[in-house]
C-alpha cells in the first residue's frame, strides 16, 4: 500500500508541479539560452534503481558542452546565472520529467555519478535499494556538506526506514532547506568532494 501511495503521489506532484512551473521553465530555459548558448539542459546516465543505469535531466549551469564532470574545474566553468539555479535548486526541476516516467521517485537518495559505483562497499550499495529521489533523508539533513561516510549511512538509513509518512516529512523539510539555502555546498568545494578522491 505504501509504494502505491509513493508512486501515486510521485506522479500527483511531478504532473502538477510540471503545469503550474511551466512558466518559470521556459524562463530559465531562455535565460540559459542568451546567457550561455546551447544546450539547455544537461543530460548524464546515472545509475538508478538496483543500479541500473537512466540519463537524469537538469538545467545547464556551466559553460561548455555539458558532458563534463571535473570538480576541480567547476568553480572557473560555473556561470552566475548557474550559481543562482543551483543556489535554489532550481537546475533540478527537469527531473520532474524523470519522476513522472517513472525512472525516480520524489524522495530517495540521489543518483550520484556512475564512476562511484566501483567505491561503494556492500552495505552504501544498497542506496540502490530504491528508486533515486530529487530529495532525500541525506539532502535535509545536511545535503553536500557532509562526508560521503555519513551520506551512504543517511542514505542506507532511508532505505531501512522508507514509509509514506517519511517521505512527506522530507518533501516539507526540502522547502524549508532550499529557502534557507542549507548545506548547498561542501566547504572549499563549489558543490562536493568527488567520492574515491585521493584520501578517501
């Protein structure tokens, strides 16, 4: 009964969030557009459920082709307008898209980069227990600025204790996260240390 609830309120919101931000959408679209040239969005295969891999779609923040991964080069490739979306998480609202085809959830740990996967022990592995979330148990209580170890742990923590009545917690304390704008960056990174860097 919960994952028809989960599923069925995944498709609720996305469906409804996609009408009513249409506007907001095609601004943003414009906005990348003439600031930064094509393409709009920013398409990447992550792993999802059980691994297995779905392309995620985001707002284009940084100059260049998009294809591109390499932290240490993303505070010189991020642009002003791409600092702003990714101060209000706005760069994530295409995955609606995603949710509503059924290749993530709402809430769930979010899919991180393919390349991880060879680092992740058994125990982080089973982040990919359930479907990847927009949000998750990891993104409010602390989002990037935490260590990966305590990410995996959050994210593991989600999958054990996963209900219905979690997850609504967690989509209101995402509002209350992006407002305040918590945890948007690791400290002396722009976003986050790349899992298996040196010293990990």
């Amino acid at each position: 009964m919960n994952a028809f609830c989960k599923r069925a309120l995944d498709i609720a919101i996305a469906s409804a969030g996609l009408i009513v931000i249409s506007p907001l959408l095609v601004i943003i679209a414009v906005a990348i557009r003439v600031t930064m040239g094509g393409p709009i969005f920013f398409r990447q295969v992550r792993p999802g459920y059980k691994a297995r891999p779905f392309t995620v779609v985001k707002f284009r923040t940084m100059m260049g082709d998009g294809s591109q991964v390499e932290t240490s080069t993303d505070g010189v490739r991020l642009t002003r307008l791409g600092k702003l979306l990714r101060r209000f998480s706005l760069d994530e609202l295409p995955q609606l898209w995603n949710v509503l085809t059924g290749e993530m959830s709402l809430v769930g740990p979010r899919p991180l980069l393919t390349e991880y996967l060879q680092y992740y022990t058994p125990e982080q592995a089973r982040r990919h227990d359930v479907k990847p979330g927009i949000t998750g148990w990891t993104q409010v209580n602390g989002r990037n600025d935490v260590s990966w170890d305590r990410k995996f742990a959050l994210d593991v923590w989600y999958v054990d204790h996963w209900s219905f009545w979690l997850d609504f917690r967690i989509l209101v304390l995402t509002v209350w996260k992006v407002l305040t704008r918590q945890g948007v960056s690791q400290r002396g990174h722009v976003t986050t240390e790349k899992f298996g860097a040196p010293g990990r």
